[in-house]
C-alpha cells in the first residue's frame, strides 16, 4: 500500500505543475527547479503509488486516465487544506470556526442577517447557519445544541440556557398609505374598531397580543387576515387591513416600500427580544462581536442604543 509522507506530498505538487504544464521543461521553469529532478520526483512517485502517470512517447509526456483521476483529487485536496487555513483564521479571530444561528421570524428580515454579514465580513471562511423558527423552537434548538446562539422572544425561562435580555420595543401601526388613519399622528385601540386586522399566525386568539387587546377594550373589528408575519407587511401594503407590530420586523420589510404608513399607537405594546446560548459560549468571541455589532445596529430601529 503506497505510504504518504512529507516527500511524496512534494512529490504530488511537483506532479500538478506537470501535469498543467504538460512537459518536464516547462514545469522545471516554473518550479525553479532541474528538469532531472521533475523527471526524477515522477518516477519517484509512480513508484510510490504503483501506477503510470504518463506515457513517454517521442521525447514527450502524455498523461494517462489515471494522472487526471490524481489531478482531481490533488484539486479536492488543496481546496480541503485551503478550507482548513480559514477555518484556523476564524479559529483565532474568534474562538470557533462555525456558528449556528437560530432566530425568531421576526428578527430574521434584516437584523440578524446584517450581524451575519458583519461577522462574514471580518472572516469570509467563516462557516455560519441561520435557521427561522418560533422562539420556543429556537429555545430547545439551543438547549440540544443544534444551535449555538438563539434570538427569541422575551421573556425566557430555561434551567439550562444564559438568557440575556437585549431590547424592548413599543409597537407601531401600518396601514396603507392611503388609509382614512393615517391622516392621525398616532393610532389608538379605538382607531381599530370596525377595522380589518392582518395579524401573525397563532395557535390561538388568546397568544395574539392584538386580538387580546382589542377584546379587552371591547373593540370590534370588521374582520382578521391570519399570516406568516412575513407577509404581513406586503398584505397591509396591498390594501388588505392594518396590524400592529414591533418595529424592528417593520423596518425590515418596509424599507422598499413606501405605499405604507407608519404610525405610533397606544396604549403601548412591547416586545422584548434576547439571545440564549449555554453556558460554554458566555465568553466566546463570536458572541461578543454580534453584541458588539448588535449595540451599532440598534439605534437605526430603536432610536437608542441598547
């Protein structure tokens, strides 16, 4: 069985020049070295591995199959060592080489790709998943350790995870620009009556903060649109109703668009965001460069830093 050792690895760079170059001449002048010692190092190595890299005919080489099967897999192979060259950059810039990112529908339009863009812009080897779920899901991704880093929605209670509250939110209301509300400067509970809501999925009425608002304050609407939240935005934009939500996922799907008006409302609905992670990953450097960019980011949703 052929044995791979530091000269025959040499060997195998020697063999590619050859190989691309297509004559021992040639591939001596790009190696800087004798074209005896090209020649010498390919018998060397078909000694080695046991097989014909060339034919020699008429004073020149001609690769056989075999040689181009070696040829790819040299290629697999410098790409393999070229991959674990980033991968031990990222090692040392910030203490892993991949980071697996769970987060909430709602954080997953423009914040956390934006802190993923950032840290892709420090390492562009840096290996990084990002995987959209409720935050419930996001919590036991987390807590089994099929993520690292978890966005979710507060609050959290987990035996396991550090929670770390990040910021709160008051929400706004969107309704199409040519919307009779949006003459208001700020949108009330009472604004929403005989109304049509476009609203997030749920289980039920009772976990919709809106449609439990709205009963508590004896308001009745005209009627309800049930979406993925990330539809909503493109629904009230087509005239379909109006809704209620924080306004970190409203900037995200809006900033194209301009045929939806924004407006406060009150009394005041908060969403609280945070990141879980366990207890290994409390001083990790990944994890202190997207709070670190998360802290940038903020002020352009929130009007204030965190």
């Amino acid at each position: 069985m052929a044995s791979v050792t530091i000269h025959s690895l040499k060997a195998l760079a020697i063999f590619k020049t050859l190989y691309e170059a297509g004559s021992a001449s040639q591939a001596a002048r790009i190696l800087g070295i004798t074209q005896s010692g090209v020649s010498r190092s390919l018998a060397q190595l078909e000694e080695n591995l046991g097989i014909q890299l060339f034919l020699r005919e008429k004073n020149r080489l001609v690769a056989t199959p075999e040689a181009g099967e070696l040829y790819d897999e040299i290629l697999r192979l410098m790409g393999n060592i070229e991959e674990l060259r980033h991968s031990v950059l990222a090692l040392k810039e910030f203490g892993t080489s991949r980071l697996r990112i769970a987060s909430i529908p709602g954080l997953s339009f423009g914040f956390v790709p934006r802190l993923v863009a950032a840290l892709l812009e420090e390492n562009r080897r840096f290996s990084v998943s990002l995987d959209m779920m409720s935050s419930h899901e996001v919590q036991l991704a987390v807590e089994s350790s099929h993520a690292d880093i978890g966005f979710v929605t507060l609050p959290v209670a987990s035996r396991v995870l550090e929670v770390e509250p990040w910021f709160t939110t008051e929400a706004v209301c969107l309704m199409p620009a040519t919307h009779p509300l949006s003459a208001k400067a700020r949108i009330g509970v009472e604004d929403l009556r005989d109304q049509h809501l476009v609203i997030s999925n749920q289980p039920s009425i009772s976990t919709n903060p809106l449609l439990e608002l709205t009963t508590r304050h004896g308001i009745r609407i005209a009627g309800k649109t049930e979406a993925n939240i990330g539809t909503i935005a493109s629904l009230v934009a087509n005239g379909v109703g109006i809704t209620v939500m924080n306004p970190v996922t409203a900037r995200d799907q809006l900033s194209p668009r301009d045929e939806v008006a924004v407006r406060p409302f009150h009394p005041a609905m908060a969403f609280g965001f945070g990141l879980v992670y366990r207890g290994e990953w409390k001083r990790a450097r990944a994890l202190e460069f997207l709070r670190e960019r998360g802290r940038e980011l903020l002020p352009r949703y929130t009007g204030s830093p965190v």
